[in-house]
C-alpha cells in the first residue's frame, strides 16, 4: 500500500487524470440507472465538481 501512496505522491498529474478518466466514465453511465431527473441532475453536478477540482488541481501541476 505504501508503494502506492510513494507513486500517487511522485505522480501527482497522472493520479489526477486518472481520477477525471474514472469520473467521467461514470458520469456517462449515469443515464443509463433510470434515475428520476432530479437525482440525475444532482448526481452530474456532483461528478461535475470532481471534475472541476481535479481538473484545476492538474492544470496547476502542470503550470509549475
């Protein structure tokens, strides 16, 4: 486990995309539950905010 810690802490950018790639897999899935329109909508503005974030936290990895 630490060896995965030691990678995530050395690779900060790949762990980020990663994260933004598995996201938005499942924010593409999400339709598909059959959920009621508001729980969908609440569902992808949620994912949508990871998504933000991660997105954010990498872009300024990689502006360093």
């Amino acid at each position: 486990m630490n060896d995965v810690f030691t990678w995530i802490k050395t690779h900060p950018q790949r762990t980020a995309g990663m994260i933004q790639v598995a996201t938005g897999s499942l924010m593409a899935s999400l339709p598909t539950l059959d959920l009621s329109p508001r729980s969908l909508a609440i569902a992808l503005t949620v994912f949508g905010l990871i998504q933000a974030v991660f997105g954010y936290l990498k872009s300024q990895a990689d502006a360093k």
